[in-house]
C-alpha cells in the first residue's frame, strides 16, 4: 500500500495513477479496494485544486485523458 495523503504535484499524480491500475481489480473489502478509494478521492481533490488555479497544462490533460477509462470502470461498479 502507498502512503500518500495528498498530490501535491504531476510525478505524484502519475505514480498514483500507476497504483490505481495495479489495484483496480481488488476485491470488495480487501486492504486493495481501501487503497483504490483513497486514491480515486485523491484524484478528485487534485483535480479540483487544478480547477481553482484555473489552467490546465498540456502535461494535466494527457494524463487525465489517460486516467478517464480507469476512473469510469470504478465508478460504474456497483458497491
């Protein structure tokens, strides 16, 4: 389990990702899907702080664009 608590820049944003994919398929209940839920939270916070600042760098989109597929499968999963 990676320990972060915030991302606080786009080398954290893509090794959280990297761990998304890795525990994406945990089952319901483990210490994986807990790890998952964090960070899809994280992500969220992330990208609304990136909203606030209003700008929206090359490097920020290519990697979001990346991440949507991962983030659509967890939240179309029913709990």
């Amino acid at each position: 389990m990676m320990d972060f608590k915030v991302l606080g820049s786009y080398i954290e944003y893509a090794q959280a990702a990297k761990r998304l994919d890795e525990v994406m398929d945990a089952p319901p209940g483990s210490p994986e899907a807990e790890e998952r839920k964090i960070l899809i939270q994280l992500f969220i916070q992330f990208e609304r702080d990136i909203q606030k600042k209003s700008f929206y760098p090359k490097e920020y989109l290519n990697k979001a664009l990346l991440l949507l597929p991962a983030l659509s499968v967890v939240f179309a999963t029913p709990q």
